[in-house]
C-alpha cells in the first residue's frame, strides 16, 4: 500500500506537473524518460502472474485461478508494458536519443530494484553486507543519471554562436543575437535547432552590414517556429 502511494505521487507529480514545461526542455525530458522508466520497471506484476500461472500448471491446482489476484497481476503486467511506450516516444520526439535512453533504461533498473524489494521481498534473505552493495550499485546509477542531465543542461545553455566557438570557430555575431539564441534554446525541439544554425550562418555573411544584419536575425524566430523568442533590440 505504502509504495502505491509513493508511485502514486511520483506519477501524479510527473504528469501534472513537470511534464507541463515547454516541449525541449530539460525538466520535461527528464519527466519524460524517468516516468517511461518507473512504469517499465514495475516488473512486480509480470513475476507474480508469471509465477501463479506457473504454479497452476505445475502443481495442476486450477483453484488458482477461482482468485482475484491472478487476475489483477496479468492485468497489471500488460498496463505497465504498454503504457510507459507513449512517454518514451514523446521523449525520443523532443530530445535526443542520448539523453532519454539511458534515463529511461535508468529508472526501469531503479523502479524494478525498488518494487522487488519492497513489494515481493526480494532481498529479505540476502546478507547485509550484500544488500548495502547492491543498493551502492543502485546508487550509482543515479549518480550517472544525474550526471547526464547536467551535461544536457549545458549543452542546452549554449547558444549556436557558443557552440561555433567551442569547435573553434570565430562568433559571427555579437550583443542581443547571442543573448536571443542563448534564450530560445531552452525551449526549441533538436530540428528546430538545426534551422537556428542555418540562418545563423546566413547571418554572418551580413556580419559587416549592421543594418543588414538586423533585418536578417528579425526573420529568424518565425523560421525555427512557435517556440521561438523574438530577439532583443531587434524591431520586426
């Protein structure tokens, strides 16, 4: 009962919350992939009918059957296997691939560790010296987890001229467009990105013409789509 609850919040606060914030974010890819994962790794379910179905045949005792709990395991094991499907694609759509699989194949792991242990009492008997390694184990797939998503963070921090100047290149413009790139790429989808790096070059190509260059970065929030921020300074 007590972990019902907890996953209960855990997707509650998932769906209803994290998952509001503007498709190609962080947060929402990390809500994305991680309850995609939780649900996967409710494999509780999948073992327990797995097992009664088992012992049904084994033991040739159809009275197993004649309960409820059969019922409400094998229903458990298929909702859990298909519904965690539309999260994961949905995250595969606005991030990469990079980013939301090893969340997703990271919370399964933790989900599943969780759920044995807690729901069938998979390390009652194991030793204590055991037990804490495991859960060190555990531990430090969280830690990697964590680890991705700052790396996504930063990599989202850079806008397409920071980018240009990490692979050694020289910033094709300065002052209110790098802020705006800076800004909008918190929010816009990987091929939206693509199409900000396209005009971005075809504005540097106006870099010696200030007027020029104005007019050109003012068409660029309607080529990369809704998500886009008008730059600052810049009159349309």
């Amino acid at each position: 009962l007590v972990y019902s609850l907890c996953f209960a919040v855990w997707f509650l606060t998932n769906r209803f919350w994290l998952m509001r914030y503007p498709a190609g974010s962080v947060i929402r890819g990390l809500s994305l992939g991680s309850t995609a994962g939780t649900l996967a790794g409710n494999m509780f379910c999948a073992k327990s009918s797995v097992e009664l179905v088992s012992l049904s045949i084994t033991e040739h005792d159809g009275r197993i059957w004649l309960h409820w709990l059969v019922y409400v395991m094998i229903a458990g094991a298929i909702f859990f296997s298909i519904y965690n499907v539309g999260f994961l694609a949905q995250g595969l759509q606005e991030q990469e691939a990079l980013f939301v699989v090893p969340v997703y194949e990271g919370s399964l792991i933790v989900s599943a560790s969780i759920s044995g242990s807690v729901v069938l009492l998979d390390m009652a008997e194991v030793p204590p010296w055991r037990t804490a390694l495991y859960w060190l184990g555990i531990l430090t797939i969280v830690a990697g987890m964590l680890a991705i998503c700052v790396e996504e963070v930063g990599r989202k921090a850079l806008s397409p001229v920071d980018s240009a100047l990490e692979d050694g290149g020289e910033s094709p413009a300065t002052g209110p467009f790098e802020a705006w790139g800076s800004a909008c790429s918190h929010s816009i989808t990987p091929l939206e990105w693509r199409a900000a790096e396209v005009h971005q070059e075809e504005v540097a190509k106006l870099a010696p013409d200030p007027p020029r260059l104005a007019s050109a970065a003012s068409v660029v929030p309607t080529a990369i789509g809704a998500h886009a921020v008008a730059p600052p300074g810049v009159v349309e």
